[in-house]
C-alpha cells in the first residue's frame, strides 16, 4: 500500500495498523493463498527498504534488457 507523500505519520501508523490487522484475518489470508499471494505485514520503514530494492532490482532488469519508457 502507498500514500501520497507528505501524508502524515499518524495517517501513516493508523492505516499500517489496520492493514496488519486485515492480513491476519483468517478469511483474508486464505482468499489471498487462493491466488497465489503470501500474506506480509511490517513496518511503513521496512515497506521503504523493500521497494526501494526492488525498484533498484528491477531498473537493473529493465535496462539489462534494454527496456524504455515511451
């Protein structure tokens, strides 16, 4: 999950709250292992590591294979 930036860190905290929450949820975990997907919650902080690695990952892929934005 994403929000525009500047949003403020209560927002922040109570929206990853609740998205943990929700990922707990027994029926949300299966419905979400029915389509192939591993339920993960953490931190807003290791949400920012992850994708700024994977975007590192992937720029590396993208331009390996010389893939351009048109």
């Amino acid at each position: 999950m994403l929000a525009p930036a500047k949003t403020p860190a209560a927002v922040i905290k109570r929206l990853n709250q609740e998205t943990v929450k929700a990922l707990h949820l027994p029926d949300v975990r299966e419905k979400l292992s029915g389509l192939g997907l591993e339920a993960v919650g953490g931190t807003p902080q290791q949400y920012a590591v992850h994708l700024k690695e994977e975007l590192a990952k992937y720029g590396r892929v993208a331009k390996a294979a010389g893939i351009k934005l048109d």
